[in-house]
C-alpha cells in the first residue's frame, strides 16, 4: 500500500487593485512582480535533505529539506515540493502539507528551506508501515522531473531516514537565512 496523500501545491497568488471614479470609471490592474517570475524547476535548484534528530526530545524525527538556486534568475517557490522516501520499488512515504502557502520568490543563491516531521521506526503509535532508506526522491512544486539525493547527518554525511507511517509532514517552505 503507498500513502499518496500529497497537496501539489497553491496557485500563484495575483495582487490586483482596482479603481473606481465617482464620475465615470477607470478602471486600473496592477500585478505583483511574483506573477512574471516562472516556477522553479527542480534542475534548476541544489537539494539537500538533513536529518536532525528527535523533537525535542520527543517522538517526532524531524528532518530540514532545502533548496538552494542555481540558476541566474529568480524564480518562485510556488507550493509544497515533492518528496518520496521508498523502501526499493516496494513500499514508499510521500511527503504531505496542509493548506496552500505563500509562494516564495527565489533570487540566485538564495534557499528555501522546509521542515520535515515523520515517526521514527519504535516511537510508540508509529506503527508497521516503514522504509529505511539512505536517499530521497525530491522535486519542485509544479515539476515532473525528480531527482534523487542522499539523506544526511547534522555533519553533512550520509546516513539512513527510518520512517514510519503514511505520510511525511511538511511545513509550509520559507527563506532560509544565509549559510544554513
């Protein structure tokens, strides 16, 4: 059984003003900039997904996926990426957020960064359905291509996601500061 229960993300949100005149009408549309930037693809941007350990202290894994720009142009950060944990071509975790966030324009060099919550394999509650696996299947929000990326440790070395459950719970993606 493979838990797809994954939101594709929001639609990009258009700010338009409107004006109106008491004597006759004009009429005047304005958008914002973010709608001229194109989606970020997924080639276009470094992937990294770091383990960091238990919630403070708690039950829950937590996990930090970022993408950094490559590219030389900004582009927008539009929804939740996809995210794919599989146990070989058997069972697989997909990643899940809630609601439609804020899309996020994306300079070159800059990152976005989302937290990734999961259960680790016997946390009490977690239940049978787990992969453990040493890489992830990643890609932007409003992209068809993947890539694949190694899970890694806190000191940037390889390592394995133990995961538990249908879905892996993304946060909504926001600007990571410099250097993270």
């Amino acid at each position: 059984m493979r838990a797809t229960t994954r939101l594709t993300g929001g639609l990009a949100v258009l700010t338009a003003g409107l004006a109106l005149t008491a004597c006759g009408t004009t009429t005047t549309t304005e958008t914002h900039d973010d709608a001229k930037l194109s989606n970020c693809r997924t080639s276009s941007l470094k992937w990294t997904l770091v383990l960091l350990g238990k919630e403070n202290g708690g039950s829950r894994g937590e996990a930090r996926l970022t993408a950094l720009n490559k590219g030389p142009d900004t582009c927008v950060f539009n929804g939740y990426p996809g995210i794919e944990i599989h146990n070989g071509k058997a069972e697989s975790i997909d990643g899940a957020g809630h609601g439609h966030p804020a899309s996020i324009p994306l300079a070159a060099k800059a990152t976005v960064t989302v937290d990734v919550h999961y259960a680790p394999r016997g946390t009490k509650g977690a239940g049978d359905w787990c992969v453990r696996q040493g890489e992830a299947v990643l890609w932007a929000p409003h992209d068809s291509d993947r890539i694949v990326v190694p899970v890694l440790d806190r000191h940037r070395k390889t390592t394995v996601i133990d995961a538990c459950g249908e879905t892996l719970s993304l946060a909504p993606p926001h600007h990571a500061p410099p250097g993270n």
